[in-house]
C-alpha cells in the first residue's frame, strides 16, 4: 500500500501528509463538524506538543493552507476486546494499539477521495510504526454510522467489546 505524494482532488492540488508545525495555517479550515474544527484549530498543537498524538496535516500545494488532517496515539486495550477472536489465543493480557483519533476534510476538498487517502497514509503509517514498536491493530471511535461504514470499507471490524462503535483493523 503507498502513499502518494501529492493528490489531485478536483481542482486542488494537494501535498503528502506531513506533521503539523506552526507554519501551517489554519485559519480557514472548516469540515462541516465542530468537534473537528476546534482540535485542529485550538487543541492539536498542543496535543502535539505533549506527545498526546502526532497531527498529520494535508495542505494546498504551493500553500500551507490546510484542508485535510488526522491524528494518530499510542494506547492499550484488553485481549477480551481485540478482534478477529483468533488474535485473542496465546496473546498477553494487554495489547499495544495505535489509535486514529481525529479526522478531518474540509468542505473544499469533500468528496475528492482525500478521507480515503487520508485513511490509507495513517494504515501505512501504523505498519510502518508497528514493525519498529509494537502495535497489534488501529482503532477508531467513529461519530456516527455513517463514518462506522467509511471504516468498514476500508477493512475496520467493529468491537462491541470495547463500545457501540469502536472499530479495529488489525496490523499483522
């Protein structure tokens, strides 16, 4: 699975993801969700900044205009929550997870298959980090039903062990 490095979506022409830095900008930046907008406008840096994620960002080419990102977290889940159930056999009582915390596009760019490709380059970054440090699945906690089945597609198994929505893609 590769990455590309810059993303025609329509008439945008975008760059690779790259980590958040202060030279982005992110003052016109609106998804449409207000959850999603404040993070990335008020709370990811500093999040960033205190090693509680790592902020990908996606900008306008020749620009540093962000219009799409997400984040990406270390943590821990149970065996009893890990899915499919045949990882659960044999396996320690706790499993390192990497955790897609935060995504977003904004409206300029919705509907040009940058959530996709969004998703594909944290997948890839996750397998990457998995082989260096240990990390058994990327979990999500979808808002809705309709993000639930934008995981599903992309290969995400739901875990009503862990919650309602909470979805899991394993990494071996």
């Amino acid at each position: 699975m590769s990455t590309p490095s810059v993303r025609k979506a329509e008439s945008l022409e975008l760059t690779a993801p790259e980590k958040l830095n202060e030279s982005h900008d992110l003052s016109a930046f609106d998804c449409g969700d207000d959850s999603i907008n404040e993070y990335l406008t008020k709370r990811a840096a500093k999040a960033q900044s205190a090693k509680h994620a790592t902020v990908f960002v996606t900008c306008i080419r020749g620009s540093k205009t962000v219009v799409g990102y997400y984040t990406l977290s270390s943590g821990m889940i149970m065996r009893a929550g890990v899915v499919p159930r045949k990882a659960q056999r044999n396996s320690p009582d706790q499993h390192p997870i990497t955790i897609l915390g935060r995504m977003g596009v904004c409206k300029t760019a919705q509907r040009t298959g940058l959530s996709r490709d969004l998703l594909r380059d944290a997948i890839v970054r996750s397998i990457n980090a998995s082989n260096e440090i240990g990390s058994t699945a990327l979990v999500v906690h979808p808002l809705n039903e309709q993000l639930a089945q934008f995981y599903e597609k992309a290969g995400f198994i739901r875990s009503p062990c862990l919650s309602a929505i909470t979805m899991m893609l394993p990494l071996q």
